[in-house]
C-alpha cells in the first residue's frame, strides 16, 4: 500500500492569481485527505485532479470544503502535483489519520520533499 501512496502523491503547486481549494478524502481507502490550491482559471487541472481522486475507491472529491480537523494525526504540506509536466503545477497538502506512524510519515514526506507537521 505504500508504493500506491507514494506513487499517487507525487507532487505540484499554483504559483500566483486566485486559486480554488478542492479536497480529495481518501480517509476510507488510506487514511488520507488532501488539499488542493488549483488556479482558478485552470480548468484542465481541475479535471486532472478530479479523475485523480474519483480513481480510488470511496474518494470523495469537492470544491471549496476543508478536510476535518478531527483525528488528524499530521500534515505533510507544500507538495507539488504533476511535477512531470511544468505546466501543471498544483500546490497541495496530505493530511494524514489514523493507521500512520510517524517513521512512515518522516520517510513519506521527505520523499515528497515536503514540510511535515505532527499534531500536537
């Protein structure tokens, strides 16, 4: 299950000009939920996104909501989608719930050269 994380987290970020929050919620599949900042305009990240999320069993996909605060165990933040493609740049953040450990999330996020914060 791991290497199907780190391969669906690879990352990417919006630089400047509005952006739209859209949360994908995989708690149910694996533990997850993350937050996407897609410039607003970009309508092809949008879709690129939204295929993405709906790919996985139980995701749920919306605009404009916030993962819950409520049994969150860390944030891994400032992870970039689609680094493949310098077009396609999409900030985003995994928030991480029960069934990670912290050794887990440490590797995880360094891999994904992200800002990890435990929840205190």
């Amino acid at each position: 299950m791991i290497g199907l994380i780190l391969l669906l987290f690879s990352g990417a970020s919006a630089q400047n000009g509005a952006t739209v929050l859209y949360t994908c919620d995989i708690r149910s599949y694996a533990g997850v939920c993350r937050h996407y900042r897609v410039p607003r305009e970009d309508k092809v990240a949008h879709e690129l996104i939204r295929e993405s999320c709906l790919s996985m069993e139980g995701a749920k996909f919306e605009r404009g909501a916030k993962c819950p605060d409520q049994g969150r165990f860390a944030k891994c933040g400032d992870l970039l989608w689609n680094d493949h493609d310098p077009k396609n740049k999409i900030a985003y953040d995994n928030l991480y719930y029960q069934g990670w450990n912290s050794q887990k999330l440490i590797r995880i996020c360094a891999d994904l050269e992200g800002k990890l914060n435990f929840r205190r």
